[in-house]
C-alpha cells in the first residue's frame, strides 16, 4: 500500500497557522513511508470563497517550506483538485445513494426548519432535522422534483445504537447515532456540503490516512457512514491535538496572530517556524528540539505524537526564532533581510510615498520604520483622541478587523473603500474616522498615506496592528464586553454583511 496523506484547505480567509501544523504532519508522515502528500482545495463554499485566498494558501505553504505531490496547480493523477471543479462526480456518486435508499431528497424550507428549531428549543429537545422527508416515497419525490420544487439529499442515519470509531491515537470512541443529524449531502444548489465532498475526494484520491484535527472528530461518525453507505473502506483517522493558546483556549486570532503569512511579514524564519509547529504535538526519538523538515520526515513516527493541548506561545517561538537567527552567518542573514523587506521591490514602493515629506535624507528611515515593525508603542489616550469614549475606538477597531478580514481583495484601492463603507455606515467623517487607523496601525496621527502604506505592509500584519490597538485598549479597561461584542457582531452583521 502506498501511503497518501492530504491538506484539504477552504479559501475562505487568510491562511491559518493551524493549517500548516496539519500539513507538516501529514508531510512527514507520507515521506516518511516514501509515499505522497496532496493538497486539495476545498472551495464548495461559493459564497465565501475566493481565488485571492486559494493562492494566499498556495503561497504561504510555498514560503514556509511544505510542498506537495499533487495539487491545484501542478495537477496529478487523481485531479481536479478543486472541488469546485468536481461538482458532477459529487452529483453522480449522490444519485447513487438515493437509489440504493441511502440517502433522500428533502424539500423542507428554510422557514419550516427555523420554525422547527424554535419549537425544539423552547422544548428543550435535541436540536435537529425530524425526519419529515425521509418517509415519502421514491415516486412522490420525483414527482415533487419534476415539478421544480427545489430540495437538498439527506443521508439516512441510524435511529438507535452507536457509532464505534477507531481513532489512531485513541481507544474506541462510542457516539450514539441519535446525536448525528441526517446530514445534508447535497444543497439545492446542486454543490455538495463538506462531508460528501470530503468523503468522496478521499476515497477517489486513495487517501490512505487521514491526518486531520480533533476538531473533526464529532463529524467523523458522519463520513464513516458514508463509507458504509458507499461500500468503501475508511482510511486510517489519526485526530491531532488542537492548538492551544497560553490560557489553553483554542488557538484564534482574538489572543494570538493566526495568519501564517504574518510571520512571514513580521520576520521569522520559515524553518524555525516549521521546527517550532512541529514541536507542538512531536517529540523526536533523540530528544534534539532542533530538526529541519528533511530530517523530521526521515525519523517520523506517528506513535510519538502527544495528544497534550500543544501550546502556541509566540514568546517562545521569538526566542526559537531568535536562535535560528543568531545561528545565521553574517552573508546569510543579509541575503535573509534582502528576501523579508529590504528589497527593491519595497524600497520602490516606499520612496514615492515618503519622498513628499522628506527635508532630509534622514527622515525616511524614522517616517518609514512602521512598515518594518511587528508591535508599534501605542497608548489610549491618542487611540480615543475625538472620540465620545474609549469603548467607541474599540467598537470601531473590532468592525474594522471583520471587514478586513473579509475584504475580497486587498490594494489601497479597496482599502479606502473599506473604510469609506465605515465612516458611511457609522455616520463618521472619513477624517476622523482615519485618525484612529494613522494611530493603530502606524503609530502616529501623522505618516505615510495610510492606505498605500496598508497595501504594503499586506492583510495579515494589518490585522494584527489592530490587534494590538485593542489589547491597548483592554489594558485600560476599554475592551467591550462579551454582550456587548455578541450585540456589536449581530448589529454588523445586519448593517455591513446584508448588502456585502
């Protein structure tokens, strides 16, 4: 048997960390079994899914030194490798399971099922799908789907007894099919959800171990029924350990910077960074912290992983990374800094912006440092600075990140619509809106032209300035509140998201 081990990313955002620790693990694994490891993209999702983060993902696997046997753009035996692209093979192996009884059509609306969930909860009852479609007839649901009613494929589930899944690392885990929903496989869209399309692609990619984390294990009594249902074998499911942050939460962008191509703009080493994620769950035979990816490949063993919470502590990975660097002769180091930001790429693009402000030569490297920095020295009087209260500066910085977060592509072009969207929809001149952005995300109320400067310093490093303006501003007891934040997420979703 050939090993075969995947990465199976959706474009929906900025590339996380979490998945490069993913990837290196099944990396390693494969390799170390002189098998192959495939990286498919997992882009079913049309309404959140975009190209600019297919290829964020591409590049920022390519830069932290991960890279695959198969993929999207250098193809393979077993492609396409976007699901998109696959929709009729999901189609196709659906209809299947409706013919054999395995799965239903479901013409239940979206009005029915809310009324439904509204009743189950003010019963407090199990909150699910009741089954009101599983019992019509073949004959009644064609008749319904000839005269265009729409309607989703549904996979029958047991009523009674139990799911045993085997996981590598774990003793049998038991869930009762009476918590597992009959799942949708097939929206009325005719693409497929998540758990069909993941399914499907693993067993016609001849993945042979499912390398995933363990927030997957609550789905994975889904996917083995559908191998049951198929009449395929399942693959081997080894549920890493999540990442963790230092107070043993999950690892999010609220507490810690999740986007991987924000170490890259903030300096660190692609292979310390891999050398410190995989130390996260790993711990070698010979007890050396420090290995390079060649070397954790060679000697990897799936036996050794700790199902520990790994903490994701950047305090030490900035001294991991601090070694690596010191361990850099002087030409490499150059040739390190010339290849991060002190380039002519960069340079080019900031001399025309700060060449306007110059009186002295020695003015660029002071009026240009923010571009180069990680952490600027904020304090909350010049972030609130116009404004009624601090908790405003923080409501308008936690709106801001949501936006950035979300914007489709990122030029100074759209970044001065973004914040135009802002100053209209908060009833804010753009003026002194900006103001608080020139602060956060430069360090001073005056600088280059914010929004070219923002286009050159990338999404990831700006997100994570606002991150730090509004750890300034908790600090000072200006953090919104949980209920406040629900209330503020509720109310943006309504005033920005319902004509995005």
């Amino acid at each position: 048997m050939t090993v075969r081990t995947r990465i199976a990313p959706s474009p929906t955002g900025a590339p996380h960390i979490g998945t490069a620790y993913i990837a290196l693990f099944n990396y390693a694994f494969a390799k170390r079994h002189g098998g192959q490891f495939i990286l498919r993209i997992e882009d079913t999702d049309q309404v959140r899914s975009t190209r600019a983060s297919e290829v964020a993902i591409l590049e920022a696997l390519r830069w932290i030194g991960l890279p695959w046997d198969e993929g999207p753009d250098v193809g393979g035996p077993k492609g396409p490798y976007r699901q998109s692209e696959r929709t009729a093979i999901y189609r196709e192996q659906c209809d299947t399971l409706v013919r054999t009884g395995k799965a239903y059509p479901c013409f239940c609306t979206t009005a029915r099922l809310d009324e439904l969930r509204t009743r189950q909860e003010a019963e407090k009852t199990r909150i699910g799908y009741d089954g009101l479609c599983a019992g019509l007839t073949a004959e009644a649901a064609h008749q319904r789907i000839d005269a265009g009613e729409p309607c989703v494929i549904r996979l029958r589930t047991p009523a009674d007894g139990e799911c045993v899944l085997k996981d590598y690392f774990r003793d049998e885990i038991r869930i009762p099919w009476e918590t597992i929903d009959d799942q949708i496989l097939l929206k009325a869209d005719g693409f497929p959800t998540y758990h069909l399309a993941n399914v499907v692609d693993d067993h016609l990619m001849e993945i042979t171990h499912v390398i995933r984390g363990e927030e997957w294990i609550s789905s994975t009594p889904k996917h083995l029924l559908l191998y049951e249902a198929f009449g395929w074998t399942p693959p081997v499911f080894a549920h890493l350990p999540l990442l963790r942050n230092p107070d043993k939460s999950k690892l999010s962008k609220r507490k810690n910077p999740t986007g991987i191509l924000f170490y890259r703009q903030a300096g660190y080493l692609p292979e310390a960074l891999l050398n410190f994620l995989g130390l996260m769950a790993y711990s070698p035979a010979d007890g050396n912290e420090q290995f390079d990816l060649e070397t954790m490949a060679r000697t990897f063993d799936l036996d050794r992983v700790s199902l520990g919470g790994p903490i994701f502590d950047i305090q030490k990975l900035q001294a991991f990374n601090g070694r690596a660097i010191r361990e850099l002769g002087a030409d490499a180091l150059l040739a390190r800094l010339k290849a991060w930001m002190l380039n002519d790429q960069v340079w080019s693009a900031l001399v025309p912006l700060a060449q306007p402000r110059l009186n002295q030569l020695a003015d660029f490297v002071p009026l240009t440092a923010f571009v180069f920095a990680d952490r600027l020295p904020l304090d909350t009087a010049a972030l609130v600075k116009g404004f009624e209260n601090p908790e405003q500066a923080a409501t308008l910085l936690q709106i801001a990140q949501w936006e950035i977060e979300r914007a489709a592509d990122w030029n100074a072009d759209t970044v001065k619509a973004l914040f135009s969207r802002m100053a209209e929809k908060e009833d804010l001149k753009f003026k002194n809106l900006l103001g608080l952005f020139f602060t956060a995300l430069t360090g001073s109320a005056v600088s280059l032209p914010l929004f070219d400067a923002m286009a050159l310093m990338g999404r990831d490093l700006c997100l994570r300035r606002v991150q730090y303006a509004q750890e300034t501003l908790a600090a000072d007891g200006a953090a919104l509140s949980g209920k406040a934040a629900k209330k503020l997420m509720n109310d943006y979703e309504q005033r920005y998201r319902k004509d995005a």
